[in-house]
C-alpha cells in the first residue's frame, strides 16, 4: 500500500502509455516525481480499473470546477465548499 501526498509542478502532465505494448498505464508527471497507475495484476483487474478511473476522472472534475468557480469569485468565507469534508 502506497499513501503519498504529492502537488503538482508547473510543468505537470498526465498521460497513457503502453507498457511492452500490452498493459496500458496512466502516468502521473507531478514535476518533478512520477507515478503510474497500472492494470491490476488479477482476474477482473481491468473492472477495478475502469471503476477507479472513472471514479478518479468524476472527483478530479469537480475539483477543477471548484478551484476554478473560486478563482472567478474569489474565496468567501460565508460560502461553504461544495466539496465533501473527509
């Protein structure tokens, strides 16, 4: 298990790629560390990774839409996020 915080570098990207031209992999350019999200290695994986991804793609959205409305309005302390609290 790997818990990590990481923020991303100015020169951030996120891109597929193809590992041996098989396994197809998400890489994570933080700039400057790396980190890649692979197919899991189990019957089913690719489901768990469909699932993931979508689910990463859905929360990865509305935090963009939220840091975004913010720097349009800028930060009110009266107005709470929309965001769930963890």
């Amino acid at each position: 298990m790997l818990n990590a915080t990481c923020s991303p570098g100015p020169k951030s990207t996120v891109s597929v790629r193809w590992i041996a031209s098989k396994q197809p992999t998400l890489v994570i350019h933080l700039d400057p560390e790396s980190m890649t999200i692979q197919l899991p290695p189990f019957a089913g994986g690719d489901l768990v990774l469909i699932r993931f991804l979508r689910e990463m793609s859905r929360e990865a959205g509305k935090l963009a839409a939220e840091l975004e409305a913010r720097r349009v309005a800028g930060p009110s302390p009266e107005e709470p996020s929309t965001l769930k609290k963890t």
